[in-house]
C-alpha cells in the first residue's frame, strides 16, 4: 500500500465535495437501528462486521442494538487499497461460527455488489439460519449481480465516496460526512 504524502492528501482533502452531513448519516443509522431491531431484535444474531470499512458502520450501529447479539467478523475483500474491485479475496471467513445462526452482515457500501453478495452466500454455505445485510450506504447504479442488501442507511449518485469507513487508498475512512472524490483523484 502506498501512503499518501502530507501534501497529496491535503490536495486530495480540497477537491472533495460533502455529499451527506454528519446529521444525515445519524439519521440514516437510526433508521438502520430500526429496522435491525424489527428484522433480528428476538433473534440474539451474530454480526458479523465486514472488514476493514464494515468496522465503522458496525462500531457506530453496535451502541443503537438493544438486544442480544454477539460479534465476529467477515474479511473479504476486492480493493486492496485500490480504487478498482478485482476478484474476491477471503482473508478471514467465520465459517464455524455462523453454522445454525441468524446472522447480520454489516458493511460500509454497497456498490458492485459482488463483495456483499459472496459474503451472503458463504454464510447460507455455512449453515447459517438466515442472513440480513445492512449497508450504510448504496450507490445509485446499474449492477451485474441480482442480489439486494436488506436494508440501507443512505444511498448516493455514483460517484467514489468516502468518509465514514468508506476509503480512499486507505485513507478518509474517519471522515465525519460522505465526501466525493474528484474525478481527477479516481
């Protein structure tokens, strides 16, 4: 991975646009919390965060839940720290740990699909009971794949978005708004 000099990440930090506030993204995890509780409150789920921008969403989510649930975690991963998906990378599947679980996927986008998607899949694959995934954010897009998160906190033009766990390069994951990259960072 290559960091980013002091100089590139101020120069980056100035194109960007505030896409979504801070407030909008609270009200959206709100909403998320909700519909969570409805789906999976009387169920004592397994949640699985979706590493590395899953984390986010997931840490800020966790405090909301008030019920029973346990935490793990998913690593599969298509960036690398990149800013174009490849293949899926599985760095840390639980596939113990879901067998005959009700299971909440939490990641940070939703985007191709396809990362999400696998992950869905290697959890029925497992044994799990059922699976619920739950993103922070969607993009706006056509997809290749079929396959629909449960439920969304927001959901943004498509364009490359960072901030709350959402990367640029590895970096602008602790943004507190969702920014857009310029098209001349992408």
């Amino acid at each position: 991975m290559n960091k980013l000099s002091a100089e590139q990440y101020q120069a980056i930090a100035g194109r960007t646009e505030c896409l979504v506030s801070t407030a909008e993204v609270e009200a959206a995890l709100q909403r998320m919390r909700d519909a969570i509780g409805a789906s999976l409150g009387d169920k004592d789920p397994l949640v699985l965060a979706v590493m590395t921008g899953g984390i986010v969403a997931t840490g800020l989510l966790l405090p909301r839940l008030d019920f029973a649930l346990r935490l793990d975690y998913v690593h599969a991963t298509r960036y690398r720290g990149g800013t174009r998906g490849g293949e899926i990378e599985w760095r840390h599947r639980p596939s113990v740990a879901v067998q005959g679980e009700h299971v909440l996927v939490i990641d940070d986008i939703f985007d191709e699909g396809l990362t999400m998607e696998a992950i869905v899949k290697a959890c029925y694959e497992d044994g799990a009971a059922s699976v619920v995934s739950a993103v922070l954010v969607e993009k706006e897009r056509e997809r290749d794949c079929d396959y629909r998160p449960d439920i969304v906190g927001l959901r943004v033009p498509d364009r490359y978005v960072m901030g709350f766990g959402l990367d640029y390069k590895s970096y602008f994951r602790n943004a507190d708004c969702i920014l857009a990259a310029s098209s001349v960072d992408i």
